[in-house]
RNA sequence: GCCGCGUUGGUCAAGGGGUUAAGACGCCUCCCUUUCACGGAGGAAUCACGGGUUCGAAUCCCGUACGUGGUACCA
C-alpha cells in the first residue's frame, strides 16, 4: 500500500480563519493516523492578492496548534519547491500536453471582451456566460483560429491563456469519502482557464500538477471546491495519470452562528469573537484583528473544538486531546452539513482545558498575562497555587488577570457597599479581635484561621456566615474569589492583617458617617 | 437563473426501518457552598413539509420548501 500523504494548501492571502484550521487538521489527524505524511503547500499563484507575511503566520498558527506539517517551505522535503510561484515553469509543460492531445486550447479573448460579452447576455436577460461548449466556437482562440495565426499569435507573445477543453453531454462521477459516489453533467462546466496570461496556473492546473507531483494520496478540502471537482478529475483523465488519482473529501462548511453563509472575517468583529486562530495585523489595511489565542484560548481546546465541530467518533465523548483524535479520528464519520459555529460552547471546552490540565501548561501565559496589567510576580511556586485555587473559575486564561490579580496586590478597589448596610458595632469589635487573635498565631494555616475565626464569632455571638463576606471583602476587594481562609493562607500574615484593617478603617469611617 | 451539496431541540449532535429519539452547550429550578465558581439532581425544547414503499418511516424513494456553495485569467 501506497504511503499516505495530504496536503494542506492554503493561499496566503489574510489571516488564518477557522475553518482553514479545522481543513488543517482534519488532514492532520489522517496523516497521523495513518503514518503518514502531511504537508504544506502555499498556494500563491494569484500574484494580486499576494499579502506580505501571510506565508509566516499561517506556519505560525499552526505551530501554536500543534499541528506543524511535516514538508513544506518552512521544513523542505523532497518534493520541493513548495511554492507554487516557485514551480511556475512546471505547469505550463503539463497544460502545453494537454493541447497536443486536443484536452485545451490557446484563448485571445482578452478579460475586457468577455467582460462586455457577460455584460451583453446579461443586458439580453440570458443566465451568466459559461466559457464552453457552446460559445467556445465563436470565441478568439485556437480552436476557431487557422493554425498559422495562432502559432503567429503565439510567436509574438500575444496575450493568451489555456483553456481546457470540456465535452459536453458526458458525465463525470467520482467518489468522495464523505458523500459517497457524485456524479455531475459536463455541460454545466465551463472551460477553465488553467494558464493565466501572466503564465502562472490557476488553482485547477496547480492542484493536479502538484497533487501529482507531491505524491498525494488523499485529497481533503472544503466543500467549496465540490462545484470545481469534475475539471479536477477531467484534468487527471486528460493527463492520463487517473491511476494516480488521489482519493477525495469535501469538508463541510463552518456557517456564521446568526443568519446564514460561511462564517468570515467580518462576522468576528460583528458578533464579537475570533474567526482567526492568532492576531493577524493587515500590512496593507492595518486592521487588527483578533485571535483565540490572544483572547486567551488553550490550542488544545482550540484544537478539539474544532474537531468537534462536524465530526464526532460516536460516543458521548467530547473532550480528546490531540492523541486521542489521532487515534479515533475517521474522515467517514466526518459529517456532510455545515456547523454554526456557537461561541459559547467553543468558550466551554476552554474552560474544560483549563481545569483538566496541569496549572503549569499555561502558567507561563498567565504569568505574562499578570505582567501586562502590572501585575508583578516573584514566586512562581505560588503563584502554580493560586492557579491550582482559582482555575475552576476561569474560562479564558485571560480570567486569571482578575482572579489571582489581588494575591499579588492590593485590591484596588474595595466593594464595601457589599457589606456596610449590615455593619455594625459587634462586627466591628469581632474584626478587632480577629486581627490581635492572628497576630498571634504561630501555625498560618487554613484550618487554624478558620478555626480561631469561628471561635472568636462564637464567642461574640455572631453567626461566622455574616462575618465571611466581610472579610472576603476586605482581602479580595470583591464578591468573587476562592475560599477566603485559602485566600489568607496564600496571604500570608502580614498581608492579611493589613487588608483587614484597612477594611476596618473604611467601614468604621462609613459606618460613623452613617451615624 | 443554472449546477452541486445539505436539512434531528436555539446551537453542536447520536441514532440509518420497530428506541420513552442519547448526550453536550446555552437557559431555568433545586442541592452543595454563608462569595463567585466547580460538582450533583431535575426541567423546558426536536426528526422542514407533502406524497409514496412498508404491518411499521426520523431512518428507504420521489417531489416541494428552505439553507448553503459554485457559476472569475480568486483560491
């Protein structure tokens, strides 16, 4: 059996977006589960929409993800180069051949006149105009053109392109892995352009020509492409290579959550979260935009969600890390409708990640995190405590900011409105006590503050209930946080004493002025 | 318009002739927790429609509707 090999080809065009990802790793997962190869191709032959530094981030990304090709411009195997700009004169050899055997042809219509002819039959209330079969005849090109004019034409470089020629009338079936056995009529496909006349190839000649050359076994991409597939198989048949054809899968799409279509960039600014994986800055717009990663996203969450998103092994399991996908993965189960992507659950299997890994797998992101908003820290060893207190509380590793911020420094604000209706004067001779109790307590433990704060409520008759905001208020600023003697305990004395008293100061303050 | 692909709760989905039609997210209630979470127990909510085939259809077939993709010298 043949060695597995897929590709992921995307064009380096923008910012890497979901569904580009997910496509990514679904051949990610064959690959690996089949010992095989996966590999990079950077489909830039559309010289226009070429974007600076595209290529970088995509490798980027997928670095972050944890799913890094195995070949491809960044890692050169032997099937190189692995631009298609860079394998530019390959192509033309193959579309040359396939005018010798009468598959294509030369066209001199230039855009303009096609464009106008568009215009006419559009004017004229006739359905689009397919470059084919029936007007193919009275077009400029190799096939209505004397022999000795085109080769004229062709000798002086005049602008032309290659079009394959398509039967009509014929069927074209092929199977997919996926949707099973499709069929569809020749007559619905135009003749593709497969040369441009800036003589780089078009999608359509480049992905035989490369699937070909790569070794390609399985052919994965989104269901976008399901339309164009017929010229791809044609192309193999004309080239006389369908023995090396390889086998196909149309992913479903990733739709916009709200109305309908395929989700975009533009649906992320609108809804509020990201479509790309990482940032991506528009060298050309300047726009920023977004990633999961900077909003605070694990790539293992990321990773499985996506995989979740249009395919499942069957069970009721939903969280898989990345070698459990490999193992389970099958493109069979992978579904043939498309997904609303739904933010809300995408936020849930984060929040899964965070508290099924060990806190020292992103410490390091939360520790910059901290950083960012001033937050400064000394001792790693506690602070791996206080995410292993905080994380079931934290759905995006930019809550731990919030969460663990007041460990570290003084609470900038103190929410006292929380508790000054109910202060009063008891309160406040228990807080007095409290703090001369804790001054003296050798063992600065859980159990013991806990103990000598109930003693001295006990003893103040005061239920401990109404006293354990008030403190959480004082040392966290907040209603929020973990146990507030787990809190005191990673305090420490001095640290705990101070809050309690300058939360004593305010209400004591509030409370007269109350008076 | 034409061509392709699709359609199980709001969303992700299991199930592919006989099921009380799983499960998850979200939402609601309760328990736990004298914060917020975690955890636990419940609840509301579904087979697009119409015809067949069949003793029996969410499941097979045909239509319709709707959605979606393509229809570029873009990928």
């Amino acid at each position: 059996m043949k060695k597995v090999r897929v590709r992921f080809a995307p064009s380096p065009t923008g910012g890497l977006h979901l569904g580009g990802v997910r496509t990514a790793l679904y051949n990610y997962l064959f690959a690996k589960k089949h010992n095989g190869d996966f590999v990079l191709r950077v489909e830039d032959t559309d010289q226009n929409r070429y974007v600076e530094g595209a290529e970088q981030y995509i490798i980027d990304c997928l670095t972050w993800c944890g799913i890094l090709p195995d070949e491809g411009p960044h890692h050169e195997g032997e099937y190189g180069p692995y631009r298609q700009s860079e394998r530019k004169d390959v192509y033309r050899k193959y579309a040359e051949e396939l005018v010798k055997k009468g598959h294509a042809y030369y066209a001199f219509d230039t855009p303009e006149e096609i464009e106008s002819l568009r215009e006419k039959l559009k004017s004229e209330g006739k359905s689009n105009l397919q470059y084919g079969y029936h007007v193919r005849n009275d077009m400029r090109n190799s096939l209505t053109l004397p022999a000795e004019e085109t080769e004229a034409l062709l000798k002086i470089n005049f602008p032309h392109v290659i079009r394959i020629k398509i039967e009509a009338n014929e069927f074209v079936s092929f199977r997919d892995m996926i949707r099973g056995d499709i069929q569809m009529d020749t007559s619905s496909v135009d003749d593709k352009v497969l040369i441009k006349a800036d003589g780089m190839p078009t999608y359509h000649l480049a992905v035989v020509v490369d699937d070909y050359l790569m070794k390609i076994t399985h052919a994965f991409r989104g269901e976008e492409w399901l339309p164009s597939a017929p010229v791809h198989v044609l192309l193999w048949k004309y080239l006389g290579l369908q023995h090396h054809m390889p086998e196909w899968a149309h992913f479903p799409l990733i739709l916009k959550p709200d109305g309908n279509g395929k989700l975009s960039k533009r649906d992320g600014e609108r809804l509020g979260f990201p479509v790309f994986a990482m940032q991506w800055k528009d060298p050309n717009t300047g726009d920023l935009l977004k990633g999961f990663k900077e909003l605070g996203f694990l790539p293992e969450a990321f990773i499985n969600l996506l995989a979740v998103l249009g395919w499942n092994d069957g069970t009721e399991q939903e969280i898989f890390t990345i070698d459990e996908l490999i193992e389970k993965f099958s493109i069979e189960r992978v579904h043939s409708s498309g997904a609303k992507f739904d933010f809300e659950k995408a936020k849930w299997f984060n929040h899964e990640w965070i508290k099924k890994l060990p806190v020292t797998n992103y410490q390091s992101s939360v520790k910059k995190l901290l950083q960012e908003s001033s937050v400064t820290i000394d001792d790693e060893n506690k602070l791996e405590k206080i995410l292993q207190l905080v994380k079931d509380r934290c759905t995006l590793l930019t809550d731990f900011v919030l969460q663990s911020s007041f460990f570290f420094k003084f609470p900038d604000t103190i929410d006292i409105t929380a508790v000054k209706p109910k202060w009063d004067d008891k309160k406040n001779q228990f807080f007095v006590e409290l703090i001369r109790a804790y001054e003296f307590m050798n063992q600065w433990q859980h159990d013991e503050l806990e103990k000598e704060f109930k003693e001295i409520a006990a003893a103040n008759q005061i239920k401990s209930g109404e006293l354990m905001l008030p403190l959480r208020i004082m040392l966290v600023g907040g209603k929020f946080g973990p146990g507030v003697f787990h809190i005191a305990e990673l305090l420490e004395k001095e640290e705990t004493i101070k809050r309690i008293e300058h939360g004593l100061s305010l209400l004591i303050k509030n409370h007269k002025v109350a008076l």
